[in-house]
C-alpha cells in the first residue's frame, strides 16, 4: 500500500513481504525529489508504517478542491505495473481543520503481485468527476478529470461522448490532469431550504445525479467501447466553506467519484442489444466539405458528431440573434424570450446523407439551368452571418442552387436522432401541422423555430432547448401566402421548394417547406437556454408536477453569468510575473488575468473571475 498525504508526505506499507519493489519505490521517490523523513524533536520514534517520505514543495497541488492526487496515483500504478504489480484498490479522503477553511487529502493505493498468467502492463485510466462549489449560494461548476496514456484514441472518444451526452467541453491538459473538461450535466439538490438547515448543515448536501453519469460512463467503457474494465470506482464528498458578511460562514458541498479502467487488448464479447449502426459509404461522398475529418471525407466511417468549433458556435448564436424578431403566432404556448443562447453544439459528418444531398443539389441545378434566369428568395440567414453562408457558396460556380441555412426548433433527444437520419417526408407535419402540404418545414427566423423547441426534464439537457440548423437547395420557390397542399407544384412542377408567406400576409414569419428528402442536410444541432427580461421563466407548457416537499433543485452556474468564478490557471512557456494572459472561462466570457509576483512559467495559480 502507497499512500499519498498532501500535507507533504509518502507512506509505504507491506515492504516486508516484498522488500524488491521496496528499492525500486525508493528510487522512483528520489527522483521525484523526496527525502527520507526525519522525526521531529518532540516526536516519537515509533514508526506508524514500513517507510515515510517527505515530499519537495510543490509537490502536491492544492487549490481549493483541485487536486493532482489522480495524476500522482496514475503514475504510481504505472510504475508499479512495469515491476509485475496490479492496482487493485484506491481510495481518497480529506479532512478539514474545525472551520472548514484548509482542507487536507490523502489517497491509499494498493496493490498486488500478478499471477504468472497475469500481464500486469496494460495501460489504466482514471477519470475523476467532480463539482467545484463557486459561492455561498450554492453555484458550482462541473469538470472530469482525465488521467492516464491516450490508449487507442480514448481521448477523443470520451471527448465526443462527453460533447454529446455530458454537456462536455474540452479545455486540455492542465498541471494538475493530463486532460481536463467542464461538464455542465451535474446536478445537486439540498437535504432541505430553510435557512436554519443550510446554515447549519450547509448547502448541496442532498441528492446528486452522479450516480446516474456513473453508469452510462461505465457503459460507455466497458461496453460501447469494450476495450476496458473499471477495477475501482469510490465516491467522496467534501465542504468548501465562504464568509457572508463579517462574522459568519457557510459550507457547500462538492461531489467527487473516482473511477479506474484497465485497458483490455482486443476487445471482448459483451452481451448487449444490437445499436443501429450506420454502414461507412466506402468510398469519398460527393462533393464532401473540405473542413470535415479526413475519416468522413474518406468514406471510411459511416457518421461522426464532433462538437462545433468555438467560432462556429459564434456563427449560430448570430444567426439566433440575427433573424429573431418579437412577434408570436398561434403555436407558441410559452412567452417569447428576450433572446436565445447557445450552450453548446455539435456537427454531423454523415457521408451517406451528405451525398444524397449533393446529388439533389446537382439535379435542381441542371433543372434551373433548363430553365433558364430564376427569381431566387433571398433567406435572412444569410445576411445574418454571411460567414457560414459563404459555405453554401463554391468558389467558382458560386451559389446556382440558392442553397442557404435554415432552422428547425425540436427537442435535445429528438434532433440528435435527426441528425443520423434527417427528415422523413412521410412523418411532416406529426407535431406541427401541415399548413403548405406534407414536407420538411424550416424556418428562417429563430423566434419562429423556437415555437416548435421543447426542452427536457432532467438529465444532461435539463432546462435547454434545441435547434437544428439544416443545409436545404431552396432553387425556385412557389410564394403564397395562403395555407394550402402545394406539394405538387414542386414535385410534378417548375418550382423546387414553396415559401409560405406569413410576413406578407398577416405580419408574422415566412417558412420554407421541402418536399424532397435530399433537399434537406442537418448539420448543426444547438443547445440553447431562453432568457427573459426579468429573469422569470415562464413554466413549460408540458412540465410535470412538482412534488410536494420536495426541495429545489440548484441552478448549474449559468454559462453566460457574470458572478465570479474560480479558475486553475498554468503560466505558458515565455509568460512571467506581470504577464497579461487572455483566458475563456467556463462560463463563455473572455477574460484577462495579470500573472503575480513569484509565479513564473509552467506553474499553476489559481485566479478569480
């Protein structure tokens, strides 16, 4: 057994039946700087274990919550691993002096000989979920911690997993893990909301939805993947306390949950249902966008979701801007926000239905060629943020097909299947109606999109509302302004889409419907919370009851809030002491942050913003 003490210690125990691997720790210890400890003056010379180390300084991060006790353990095992030994358990704790300010961690890690049948070598994984609470109120952020080789590609795989089912962004590797993200699924309730209970027994100390991220983490691992086994999996709460006002504090509770997997070579037969699989097309898709994965563009890989680019999630929160305008119709059943804002949002790369949308798109340009000079409407997409119009534009040909961006308001759940599907035309109008004929109807306007948008309760899309953006071939558009089935002025007709004229009729929106499947690619899912001038959400027209007594559940920090959050910060190379350092919080806000006296490169600082 190892045990890692932040206070500035090692401890060994179990040498006498293995003295060997005794000598190989004690020169791993020395080489990370520590010393054999020296008993105090007043101290006993008793010893409590078989050998103790005092560590450098620096040695352990400590920062609030932070930790880098996983990285350390990682380390260990591996080394222990190289010397035929397997981690078997590990285990954290803390304690805290009597106000809860300094918090002190401890890690046990054992281990045991592999049998001579047993390769004790393959590489492990450690991932550390957590909460960090920010303030007094019960604010707290989010991160998994990642921790271990990036064994097969498993970093991108749970970067994908984590984008689409956790909320997860990427933020890299930090001083205290190899790999670091913010997650914006958690959730924590209290045990009770009077204020003697939370000023007593503090706040958060309720139930949690980890248990539940738990599982599908160990799903993901053990059986989407397959490759790995999880040898250890503990929980640990711990109180980050705040002083309100002069005389007085409060302790908020953070949820930690420690897990280990073992790489399996390989793979193994799990009994699971069958997913649907999308077959990879084989060969490169017509006509694939050049900024798609090489895997996609190739053909090889039948659908990959990635998460949007930074700046391509600026570009659809433009769009949201762009196009809203303060007007409702008869299918709204919840107030108007005051705007819509994107969390997050993911990209499809799907080869097969990406094709069969060049090849509509190539059909309806050499129809309007036949044709002749065709009036096109002009989509407000576009001059909301022509950047991500310009990919609808070939640097040659231009735009023949008046091919634009178009939104479709659905549910998290529903529009991540969409975009392994698209739209089916026998299904149109199953939850809206069909007010042009039976087609894909999209939106130009968010405000107007937003009317079909529902949000989730519970899970990692609790509270957030989800928009498609889709690529369509518009072509030439049948106008009315009068409900009718127009279906076949575009099916057996001169026109390639119909534009229903709401606007012009009676002041309200104009809609594009499509009446080919191919007309139609979903690339952009965005998930999105409304905001409200006073700050009061209307309640979901669909929203369950309450049950009684049962307390609120707290409000995950806002991405876009302004409150002051907690940042673990690592000093680039060529950076010192009175640095400016340009930051992206968790939040989404840009920041700079001026490094301190005595903080020099490749240190850690922990800064408030």
């Amino acid at each position: 057994m190892i045990e890692l003490r932040d206070r500035g210690y090692i401890e060994v125990n179990g040498l006498h039946d293995c003295p060997e691997i005794g000598q190989v720790l004690d020169e791993n210890f020395k080489r990370w700087r520590c010393t054999d400890y020296k008993a105090g003056m007043f101290e006993s010379s008793e010893m409590f274990c078989d050998k103790k180390y005092t560590t450098p300084p620096g040695f352990y991060i400590r920062h609030g919550t932070t930790n880098n006790l996983g990285k350390l353990t990682i380390q260990l095992a591996t080394l222990m691993s190289q010397q035929g030994w397997l981690l078997t358990l590990c285990n954290g704790g803390n304690i805290s002096d009597y106000q809860g300010y300094s918090i002190k961690r401890e890690q046990q890690i054992k281990f045991s000989k592999a049998r001579p049948n047993e390769k004790a070598d393959h590489p492990l994984l450690m991932i550390e979920l957590r909460t960090v609470p920010q303030d007094h109120g019960g604010r707290y952020q989010g991160y998994v911690e990642v921790n271990g080789p990036d064994t097969n590609g498993i970093y991108q795989k749970l970067s994908d997993y984590m984008a689409q089912t956790m909320l997860g962004k990427a933020s890299g590797p930090q001083a205290f893990c190899d790999y670091l993200f913010t997650i914006g699924c958690f959730r924590l309730r209290d045990h009770r909301t009077d204020l003697q209970s939370t000023r007593w027994d503090g706040k958060l100390i309720g139930e949690s939805n980890f248990g539940r991220y738990v599982m599908r983490l160990c799903d993901f691992m053990v059986d989407h993947i397959g490759e790995w086994d999880l040898i250890v999996c503990n929980g640990n709460s711990i109180d980050s306390v705040f002083r309100v006002g002069k005389d007085d504090t409060r302790s908020v509770t953070g949820r930690e949950q420690q897990l280990v997997f073992r790489y399996r070579p390989g793979g193994r037969a799990v009994f699971m249902a069958d997913a649907p699989q999308t077959v990879a097309l084989g060969r490169p898709p017509l006509q694939a966008p050049q900024y798609w994965n090489q895997s996609t563009k190739s053909g090889t890989v039948g659908h990959y979701i990635v998460p949007a680019t930074d700046q391509e999630k600026e570009w659809l929160q433009r769009i949201l801007d762009g196009t809203f305008k303060k007007k409702t119709t008869r299918d709204r059943d919840v107030a108007l926000a005051e705007r819509f804002v994107v969390v997050s949002a993911l990209r499809s790369e799907h080869p097969e239905l990406w094709e069969r949308f060049a090849k509509h798109r190539g059909e309806v340009h050499q129809k309007i060629k036949a044709r002749g000079k065709d009036d096109f409407q002009e989509p407000k997409t576009r001059t909301a943020c022509p950047e991500l119009a310009a990919r609808c534009t070939h640097p040659k040909f231009g735009n023949p097909t008046n091919e634009a961006y178009f939104m479709h308001g659905s549910n998290p759940t529903s529009a991540q299947s969409i975009l392994g599907t698209s739209f089916k035309v026998e299904l149109a109008g199953a939850s809206a109606g069909t007010m042009f004929g039976p087609g894909i109807y999209l939106a130009e306007a968010s405000s107007k999109a937003d009317e079909y948008a529902r949000d989730e309760t519970g899970g990692a899309f609790d509270g957030l509302f989800a928009v498609l953006f889709c690529r369509a071939v518009v072509g030439r558009s049948f106008v009315t302004e009068k409900p009718g089935d127009f279906h076949e002025k575009c099916t057996a007709g001169p026109f390639d889409s119909v534009m229903g004229d709401r606007e012009k009729a009676v002041g309200t929106y104009r809609e594009f419907i499509f009446f080919h499947e191919g007309a139609v690619y979903p690339e952009y899912v965005a998930f999105y919370r409304r905001e409200y001038a006073d700050g009061v959400t209307p309640p979901p027209s669909a929203a369950p009851a309450a049950k009684m007594g049962a307390p609120p559940q707290i409000a995950m920090a806002a991405p876009a809030a302004v409150a002051p959050v907690q940042m673990q910060v690592t000093v680039p190379e060529g950076s010192g002491p009175g640095s400016m350092l340009q930051l992206t919080t968790p939040d989404g806000r840009t920041v700079q942050v001026k490094v301190p006296e005595g903080t020099n490169a490749g240190e850690t600082m922990l800064v408030q913003v």
